[in-house]
C-alpha cells in the first residue's frame, strides 16, 4: 500500500471490509506542519503537556487522521472536528457513504499507529519494549488469573516479550471497546503467545466477540488491533 503522505491528495477508499494500518515514524515529521489543522482546544490539549515528546507524538498523529479524513471526505484537514466520548476515545460524526467512519491511534516513543474502517469498532496499540523491573508485580496488577499463570510458565528470559506481547493485545481491546482502562484489565484473557496470533476472540462482559490480531514486530516494538468484525482484511502503510 502507498505510503501516508499518498492519502493527503488522494483518497483514500474506506470500506466496511478493510482496515488500514498507518506506521507513523515521528522523525520524518515537523509537528509544527499540522499546527493549523488542529482546533484551539486540541492546541491547548497540547500545550498542556509537559512531555515535548508527547506533544508532538500527539499534534503529528492528530494532524495526519485529520488530514487523511479530510481527503477522503471532501473536507480541509482544519474541518474535521473530533468529538469524545464519556470515557475520551474520539470520534466524528460525518459519514462516509452514509456509514460510520470508525478510527483508533496510539503511539510510542519513535512509532505512531493508526487505524481507520467502516463500521467496525477498531483498537489498536503501539508498545515500546523497555526492561521491566517486576514482572510478577505487574502481571498481578493487570493480568487476569490465567495470564498470570501462563506468564509464569514461561522461560524468564521470554517473560518480558510475552508481557508485551499480552499488553498490546489487552490494550487494543479496551480501546476497541471504547472503555479504555475502565473496563478493567484483569476481566478478560488474552494468550500470550505468538503462535497464537492469526485471530484471537475476546469475549466481553455481554459475550460478543472481538477478534485481536497482532500486525508488525520492528526495532524492538509490539503492535496489535482489535475489532469487532470477524474477516476483515488489514493493509499497512509505512
């Protein structure tokens, strides 16, 4: 698939049977190119932050979903106005065909992810992988009962990457669902092996069923996305 900066002349063809993956690198971007696209509050969201990097992890992945929406509906990048719901995951109201333009982005530390569909609830999660200093700690405060006791069947040196691996899966499903943390960590399970990653059902609290799929593995990241539609195509754009 063309790269990202294709969509911002060209539109881009949503459907209800495809979701686009977008890898943002944030070093070949200046946040200060998408300044103008976002909204006063948006730029006050961002002045806010204390982190530079966060800021421009958050103006530069705001201003490219703007700037790909907008082109695939006829709209200035600076027109797209995102709307949140009660527990902040944003969304818009145009239509696209008269459908639902359903849109997830996440980011961390160099790489950025966004994902964009018709009609499907879509999450998705970009980890860095960093030394973690107590694993058994951490999986006792996120994991459910049977993640924990995979995790610590493992081999310690293959800990760490199954955690990852079992965090971004988890991630992308709260975020699918559109709770985020609220939703709880340790209410549902996740397996935390690769072999396991062709299309993972998560049931939820009113048993429907979510299908997680891990997407790319570069320079030491973990990637996955949630949806709430069974047989649907991915396409990545670098």
């Amino acid at each position: 698939m063309n790269d990202i900066t294709y969509f911002y002349n060209n539109k881009l063809t949503l459907s209800t049977d495809r979701i686009y993956v977008f890898v943002i690198n944030f070093g070949l971007y200046n946040s200060d190119d998408f300044v103008e696209i976002l909204s006063s509050d948006e730029n006050n969201r961002a002045d806010e932050m204390r982190s530079v990097e966060k800021r421009r992890q958050f103006i530069i992945t705001r201003g490219i979903t703007k700037r790909i929406l907008a082109t695939s509906l006829d709209r200035k990048p600076s027109q797209i106005k995102f709307l949140y719901n009660q527990h902040g995951k944003p969304f818009i109201n145009d239509k696209y065909n008269d459908y639902t333009i359903e849109f997830n982005t996440s980011h961390s530390e160099l790489y950025g992810l966004i994902a964009m569909t018709l009609n499907s609830k879509v999450g998705v999660d970009i980890q860095k992988i960093k030394p973690l200093q107590d694993i058994s700690a951490l999986s006792s405060r996120f994991f459910s009962d049977n993640e924990r006791n995979e995790l610590m069947r493992i081999d310690e040196n293959k800990q760490q990457d199954a955690f990852y691996l079992g965090w971004v899966r988890k991630e992308s499903f709260i975020k699918a669902v559109g709770t985020g943390v609220a939703y709880g960590l340790d209410r549902f399970t996740v397996p935390l092996s690769k072999k396991e990653n062709k299309n993972i059902i998560i049931p939820d609290f009113e048993n429907k069923k979510w299908h997680c799929y891990d997407l790319i593995e570069f320079e030491n990241y973990k990637t996955a996305l949630t949806t709430c539609k069974d047989n649907i195509d991915i396409l990545i754009a670098h």
